[in-house]
C-alpha cells in the first residue's frame, strides 16, 4: 500500500463542476481550504489550466495528508519537509526505483524537480492564501534569503526596475536549466508527413510555422482566423492577446479544413464557435481538448517513428529557426508570445549558425588585435 491507512483514489479527486476544479469526494470535507484557495484563484481571473494545474498539485498533497492521518491544520515546516522527502523518493508505476535508473533524466525513484517545485508553488499559495485571511495562522513554508533579482514577469514594464527581490522558498529543489529542444528538419518532415487529416495538418502547421502553443491552438475560434490576410488573434498566457501571421500553405489547409472536413455541428445540433472540432465519434463536432490532441500526437510519434515529436517541440523548432535566421529578439519575444525576452534569448543558444557566426566574428577581432 502506498498511504498508511486503506484509502482509495475515489476517497479524493479533482472534479470539472462547471464553475471550476474542485476537490471532491467523502474526504474533501477535511479540506475545505483547498476548495476556497481554487474558487479565490478563479476569482483573481488565473486562467482555467492553470487552476487544474493547482488543483491536481494539491490534491497529491491532501492525499498524502490523509495517508499520515493528518489535516492542513496540523501542517508545521517539518510537515513539509516530509512531504518534500515523499515527492524525492516515492515509487510509482513506469518507475521501479533501485538500481533501475531513466535514460531520460537519470532517476531511480520520485519526481522531478520542477514538479516537485510546482507542487510546492501550490501549497505555498494555499497556505499564503489562508495567513490573508486570517493574520493568526502564519504560513508554515519556511522562507529562504531573498533573491538576487525580482521574477521575470517583475521586471518587465515601465516600472520594471523598480522590483523589489522576494524571499525564496527553503523548500525548493534545484533545478536543472535545459535549453528548449526542437525538431531537425528530417525529424519535422517525417513527423508532418504522418499527419493525414486536414485538421491535424493545420494544427501542426501553426505549430511549427506559427509557434502557437497547444492551448493557444485549442482556444482558437473560426472569427480569430483571417485567410485571405494572413494573421491569426492568438489568446496566450494570461489573456493577452497577440496578432501571429500564418504561412500561406499553413492558410490554404486552414481554408481546406473548414470547408471540406470540419463538421457544422454536434449530435445534439449544437455549434461551436471553437476552429478545430472533432470529426469523429460520439464526440463529433465538439471542440478538440487537450486530451485529444495528446492522443493525436502520441499516435503520429509512433507511426512517424519521431519519439521527440511533441508539440512544444514544433513550437521550440519555430523558435529557433527565427534565431538562426537572425531574427531581432524583441520580435521573437512578440511572435512567441514571451513575457520577457529572457524566455526568447535562450533560442540564441539552440541556433548553431548564429552561435558560430558570433565565435567566428570574435575569432577575426582577436587575430586583428595581435
């Protein structure tokens, strides 16, 4: 058993009520807190993805509060150093701990760090949430120094400079930097040539040609495309807006979609106003989800043979062909959809050309010097 106590999934879970993530089931009453935290993050306009993001981190908490026998009353920093040691070293299906260790990143048992870290996010924000509330009952998430600079999203605008550092999290796990990676081109061909649906070929190509992200591509609406001039109104993080331009060919199989494969409607008669539906099944002519287009991709990784065919990955491939071809960064950071040009300057890193220009360039101004 992994908790301490007889306790099954249905005992706690995250349910879809309609109005919002909430935690749910015959244990949920112990947690009461958790529900007001989703429904204030909601009410703060965070978007829907983000609260189920929340939502499942702190569901993983209460589960293990429960298999301690323990409620969020009772949760002290040594609580949650614990809690930290069970996310480090817990065994889970696909990962059989001992001297069995992932090629991927190198792990025996646990979960990474940036979940680890993410699920920290959440319970800190949790308990933030009731020290507002009520001044009594002070956070129990110990605080580190203060950080050397202010966060990303701190430091942009006008008054950017003016960003005070914040205390960091003793709780935190350090945290490898990756650089994005992309496709090469033979991976991005054979990965394009699987797809077989117009809908699918449309979806890849504002992917790789646009640089949308898979939510982006699902909140799309048909009134955000404009075919004949060549832009759509992308809906990105946060609600901010931004204008892409869409390739040509990328306009055509748009075009060809809609009116060749794209259903008007769903068994019950009802239209959606979403661009990219389902054209199959019980589902037809319902908007796509973000499950659905995992299924899609998962399925033309396989039958492509492209294992890294993510879509993430079409959108770092974008990335870095504007970076080789030696696209300005603050456009870059506007195509991308970036809150700071941090997040665009690491495609800089991804482009091979750009790189060995720039040594080739400080190279000669050596050799000229002596």
């Amino acid at each position: 058993m992994r908790y301490m106590f007889r306790m099954t999934d249905s005992d706690l879970r995250i349910d879809d009520s309609g109005d919002g993530w909430v935690l749910a089931g015959p244990a949920a009453s112990r947690f009461t807190l958790v529900n007001e935290f989703l429904g204030y993050l909601a009410d703060r306009r965070y978007s829907p993805r983000t609260v189920r993001a929340y939502a499942f981190d702190l569901l993983a908490f209460c589960r293990w509060l429960l298999g301690e026998d323990a409620q969020l009353a009772d949760v002290m920093a040594e609580t949650l150093l614990r809690y930290l040691s069970h996310c480090r070293t817990a065994t889970f299906r696909g990962r059989p701990g001992g001297n069995v260790y992932s090629i991927r990143d190198g792990r025996s048992t646990g979960h990474a760090a940036a979940t680890v870290n993410r699920r920290m996010a959440a319970i800190s924000g949790l308990f933030e949430f009731r020290a507002m509330r009520d001044p009594g009952k002070p956070s129990p998430v110990p605080k580190g120094a203060a950080r050397r600079q202010a966060g990303r999203a701190e430091r942009g605008g006008l008054l950017g400079h003016l960003a005070a550092p914040r205390p960091a999290s003793k709780l935190r796990v350090r945290q490898p930097r990756r650089l994005p990676r992309g496709l090469d081109a033979d991976q991005a061909t054979a990965l394009l040539d699987s797809f077989r649906s117009w809908r699918d070929k449309a979806i890849a190509g504002l992917m790789l040609l646009s640089g949308l992200r898979s939510a982006e591509v699902l909140a799309l609406k048909v009134s955000d495309v404009d075919i004949p001039r060549g832009w759509v109104l992308v809906t990105g993080k946060g609600d901010k807006e931004r204008r892409v331009p869409v390739d040509a060919e990328v306009a055509g199989l748009i075009q060809t979609y809609l009116l060749a494969e794209r259903p008007g409607a769903d068994a019950d008669g009802t239209v959606t106003g979403r661009l990219f539906v389902v054209a199959k099944g019980p589902n037809r002519g319902r908007p796509l989800t973000p499950e659905g287009l995992r299924a899609v991709f998962r399925y033309h990784r396989e039958r492509s043979g492209v294992t890294a065919g993510h879509p993430h990955a079409l959108r770092h491939s974008f990335g870095t062909a504007l970076a080789e071809s030696g696209t300005d960064l603050a456009v870059i950071q506007a195509l991308m959809g970036h809150d700071h040009v941090d997040s665009s300057a690491r495609y800089i890193h991804l482009a091979p050309a750009h790189v060995r220009a720039a040594f080739d360039d400080a190279r000669a101004r050596q050799r000229r010097q002596g």
